[in-house]
C-alpha cells in the first residue's frame, strides 16, 4: 500500500534489479558527459548557512 494515498502499489514486469541496473548505468552513462562539459561552470555553495552569507555566495559566484 502506498503510505500516503493508501492505494494498492503496482508493480511492472520490468520492475527488477537487472532492469534498474541498466537504467543506472544508462543514467550515468548519458549524465556523466554533461556535468563534464559543465563542471568549470558549476559552483557549489553550503546552503545549510545563515541567508545572508548564502546569499553573499551567490552573489560572489556571479561576480556580484
């Protein structure tokens, strides 16, 4: 049963590990090329931080 809506779950023939092992693999496959191509444009800021100095870091990364 689905734990918010209470309704039956369904589940799909291909629902397995060897069909979810090929869709990670494929996922990767095809996502690794584009955060590669745009990892020198990429910045990673720590949101977990007061709004100000978040704030402060985006406005640092866009040369603000």
């Amino acid at each position: 049963m689905d734990d918010f809506t209470g309704e039956p779950l369904i589940r799909r023939k291909d629902d397995n590990a060897d069909t979810l092992k090929k869709r990670l693999a494929a996922f990767h496959e095809q996502t690794a090329p584009v955060l590669a191509h745009y990892q020198s444009k990429v910045a990673t800021l720590a949101a977990d931080r007061p709004a100000s100095v978040v704030a402060q870091a985006i406005s640092d990364c866009m040369g603000g």
